[in-house]
C-alpha cells in the first residue's frame, strides 16, 4: 500500500468529520451529540489505521510472493483497530529484525523532527486516538471532540506512513 493509497483510506476521516460539521454544527444545544459523534469518528478513525496496517502488511507480503500474501492475510485478518505502536514493531520484527529495527528508528527520528518542528508529539497523538477510541467504544464516555479528532489525526497518521515506507523501502 504506497502513500497515496493510504491517504485516499485516510481521507475518510475527513470526509466524515466534514459532514458532522455540515449536518450538526457545533452549538450548545448539541455539544452531547457532537461528543458521541466525535466518539464514533474516533472508533472509525482507528478502524480505517487498523485497514491501513493490513494492507501495507498485504502489500509488503505481495512483493515476495503471492503465497506469502496469502499466508500474511490468513494471519493477520483478525487484528482489531486498538493497533498501538508496539504492534506495529512488532509487526516489522516478524518480517525480519533488521525491519524492525528500521521502523523503529525512523519513527523516532521523524517523531523527533515534528516536535521540532510544530511541537506536536505524532507517537503521541496516535495513541491518543487509540485511548479515546477505548474509552468512547467500551464506556461511551465522552472525552473528545471532532476537532480534536482532527487534530491529532492530522499527527497520528505520520505514523502509518512512516510504518508504510519502512516495509516498502526494506529488501530482503
């Protein structure tokens, strides 16, 4: 799954959120609704990142053969949308070491470069997303907005695209 398939999926997100705005702006009279429908963006938020790493896994296991793929896809069709960073490693690291190694570097020194550079934390945001995404699906609580959402997805899917370009780029 290269970077423009993945921003096409991603793009999702902001298509939703650009409807919630346009059907339910945001006015006191319906700050409740607009936090269950942040709560709901988050839970597809996570669901469209858990789609993402099966298809960048599915696309990396294509590249060395198709009964690879098969074998990457029977293994890893059950994985949920709670994919926090260490599954991603761990991910890599089943592929080869080496891998990651590699995801695991790049992701702290991009992660590094954005804190520099707009002082947002993209490890972070991403697990954001990840804890309100548990709390909105297991409790109901209300504990975002759609902005906020927004917001730290605009950091978070660094994350995916950094874990992508880490698979693509390594040979084998």
């Amino acid at each position: 799954m290269n970077r423009i398939e993945i921003r096409e999926t991603l793009d999702r997100v902001q298509i939703l959120a650009a409807e919630v705005d346009a059907h339910v702006p945001d006015r006191p009279i319906v700050t409740d609704f607009r936090s269950d429908l942040a709560g709901l963006l988050v839970v597809m938020t996570c669901a469209t990142y858990e789609t993402c790493v099966k298809n960048i896994l599915y696309s990396y296991a294509g590249r060395h053969s198709p009964l690879f793929k098969v074998y990457v896809e029977n293994k890893y069709e059950k994985i949920n949308s709670k994919i926090e960073i260490s599954d991603l490693h761990t991910y890599a690291k089943t592929f080869h070491s080496d891998l990651g190694k590699k995801f695991k570097e790049s992701l702290n020194a991009k992660s590094e470069k954005y804190l520099l550079k707009a002082n947002k934390d993209i490890k972070q945001s991403y697990t954001q997303l990840l804890k309100w995404r548990h709390s909105f699906a297991h409790t109901g609580a209300r504990v975002t907005t759609v902005e906020e959402v927004l917001q730290h997805h605009s950091y978070a899917k660094r994350v995916l695209f950094i874990f992508s370009d880490s698979l693509r780029d390594f040979l084998a």
